[in-house]
C-alpha cells in the first residue's frame, strides 16, 4: 500500500473508531445510533484488514470476522434513520447477521486459501456480491420511502443528501476496482468514502435526533400496506393519497367522508370500502386522526417553531384542542406538551455535543 493511501487508511480507521466510542458514550440511545457504532466498529476493523498481513492468525481471523457488518450493518441504519424508532425488527437483524455470516466465512475460506482462489470461496464470492449489492440498493431507496412534499424541507434535503452521498460512495469504491488504471489507488478510495459516511452519518443521526420520524409501533407513520387492488381501486387509491399526502386535505377540520368521496368521484360507501378493506384502515376517522398528528409530531419537533399547542393542533386539522390531545396522547404514548420538550432538551444536548466535536466531525 502506497504511503498516501496508508495514511488515508489510517485517517478512516481513527475516525471510524472515534465514531464508536462516541456513540457508546452517548446516552440514550437510539436503534440507528445503536447500529451505527456496530457498522463504525466494523468499519474500523475492515479498514485494518490489508496491514494483517504479517499479523498473528489468531489476529487476522479477529479483523475478517469483525469487519463483517458494513453494507449490511448499513442497510439496517438507513431502516432505522428513516423509518424511525421499530423500523429495525428481529427479522432485519437476522437477515443482516445472515450476510455477515456470508462475508465471515468467505474471509475464513480466503485466509484457510493463504490468499488463493479456492471452489468454496469462490463460490461464497459469487453468493456474497448477490447479497451485498441487494442491500446496497435497499439501502439507497430507504430514503425515498415516504416521500411527499408534505416533508419538511430540511428533511427532504437529508434525504437527497444521503442519496448523493452514498451513491457516490458506492460507485466510487466500485469503479475504482473495476478500472485497471486507477485499480492501484482503490484503497485510498474505499478510506474516503468510508470517512464521509462516517461523518456524514453523524450529521444524520443529529438531524434525526433533533427531529425525530414518529414511531411506526404508535400508528402515526403515513404509511399502510396496500392490499391486492383492482384496476379502478388502484386508481382510486392513487387519488386518495394524492389528496393526502400532496393537498394535506386532513388539515381541513370539517372533513367528512362524503366532501372527500365526492372530489374523487366517487360514491361514499365504495370509498368506505378501499379505506378499511383495501388500505387496511380502522375507519375514515382513525386514518385522518393518524395523518393529523403525524403532521403535528413534525411541527412540533422543529427546534425553533413559536406557534402554540393550540395553534397546531387547529393548523393540523383538529377542531378542538381536547380531541387532539386525547388523540396524541393516545398514539403517542404522551401529551403534545411533553413531547416538544423532549424534542426540544434533546436538541439542546445534540447541539452541546456537537459543540464539543472536533471541527472534523462536525
């Protein structure tokens, strides 16, 4: 390895290693934090893996098992960066553990090899590029999940930033491999990019926690699974969540769902049907109330917003301030009041924190 590209190397590993212990001293924590320093950690150790060379086998087998949480680990942050706390379940984990088993035993076949090409291993090669790349990809339409102009701007620009950013990454390190005249620099490339994920993460997990996405366990994500539709349902559908998430429609306080049925053109009773039976909704009501505060979960966590309690929940589409804080509190587990000042303390500590960050992290 060249001397530019080893201090490169070098930079990323210190950085990816101070990215961890950060995240294990910082309390509380939240799942994309929690996984994060698991992918820094990894990062680290996968960074390390060319100046293993002359190194104890004990030791090489500890770095290629430990580097093994990377676009897998990856793919789980990006769930839980947006799609909030509970985007992360037991059968994400698995399948990120199941391709970090991939990468462990194609290293172990690899090191067994001395660094040969072997049947086994090339075989794992093959399966393990199929996987990873599949989880690359999810990983950049994480951030389209959800969208609609009905985001905030700052997070619409987070979620184009991470587009770019890890699109960049990816092709970069991808490229550079496959380029027989710059394959040489390919090690320097991979510190890079792996640097600016890890600083660009950061500044997503502060954003994140400043404004956070409303747990989807607390039925306030604007998002249901859509059963199998006919042709003139899924036009109806379309519709409806135009009027939705586009024209806000449920900021209107006397919506009812004859007014709605009637801009679709269509009967009340059949737009009764699509909402309970094709969108899998309670009734009309419990899915405006679940949009309604969703829009204030987001108004209310902006750091510098002066409006009232009162004056959101009236701009959210709620007639009155008691049926929206008996609605938020039921969805969210506490009162309007209580979380803008969790939002708001949480802010404050990220900015103290952010404060105290070397100027290369921030």
């Amino acid at each position: 390895m060249q001397d530019g590209q080893m201090v490169a190397t070098g930079i990323a590993v210190a950085v990816a290693t101070m990215s961890l212990l950060l995240l294990l001293w910082q309390r509380p924590k939240r799942d994309a934090e929690v996984l994060f320093a698991v992918v820094s950690g990894s990062m680290a150790l996968s960074l390390m893996s060319p100046w293993m060379v002359d190194a104890p086998a004990w030791m090489r087998w500890a770095v290629a098992i430990g580097g093994s949480a990377t676009c897998n680990g990856y793919w789980l942050v990006s769930r839980a960066l947006f799609r909030g706390e509970g985007g992360v379940r037991r059968m994400h984990v698995m399948v990120a553990a199941g391709v970090a088993l991939l990468i462990a035993a194609y290293r172990g076949a690899t090191l067994a090899a001395h660094g040969g090409v072997s049947p086994w291993s090339s075989g794992l090669d093959s399966v393990l590029t199929l996987a990873s790349s599949t989880l690359l990809v999810l990983s950049f339409l994480e951030a389209l999940r959800g969208w609609s102009s009905s985001l905030p701007q700052s997070e619409r620009r987070l979620r184009v930033a991470f587009m770019v950013m890890f699109a960049g990454c990816v092709l970069s390190a991808t490229l550079v491999g496959a380029v027989p005249a710059v394959a040489g620099s390919r090690a320097g490339v991979v510190a890079a990019c792996a640097l600016a994920m890890v600083l660009f993460t950061h500044v997503a997990l502060a954003h994140r926690r400043r404004r956070p996405l409303p747990s989807p366990a607390a039925a306030a994500s604007t998002t249901r699974a859509v059963g199998v539709l006919t042709g003139e349902e899924a036009r109806l559908a379309a519709a409806l969540r135009h009027q939705l998430d586009v024209r806000q429609v449920y900021r209107e306080p006397e919506l009812k769902v004859v007014d709605l049925a009637q801009r679709l053109g269509t009967v009340e009773h059949r737009l009764s049907r699509l909402i309970t039976q094709g969108l899998g909704e309670k009734n009309f009501n419990q899915m405006v109330n679940r949009y309604r505060i969703a829009y204030a979960c987001r108004r209310l966590a902006e750091p510098e917003a002066a409006d009232s309690i009162l004056d959101i929940s009236g701009d959210a589409g709620f007639a009155s301030l008691g049926p929206f804080n008996r609605a938020f509190k039921a969805a969210m587990d506490c009162t309007p009041s209580a979380y803008r000042a969790a939002c708001r303390a949480q802010a404050g500590a990220d900015d103290g924190t952010q404060a105290a960050l070397p100027s290369a992290q921030r």
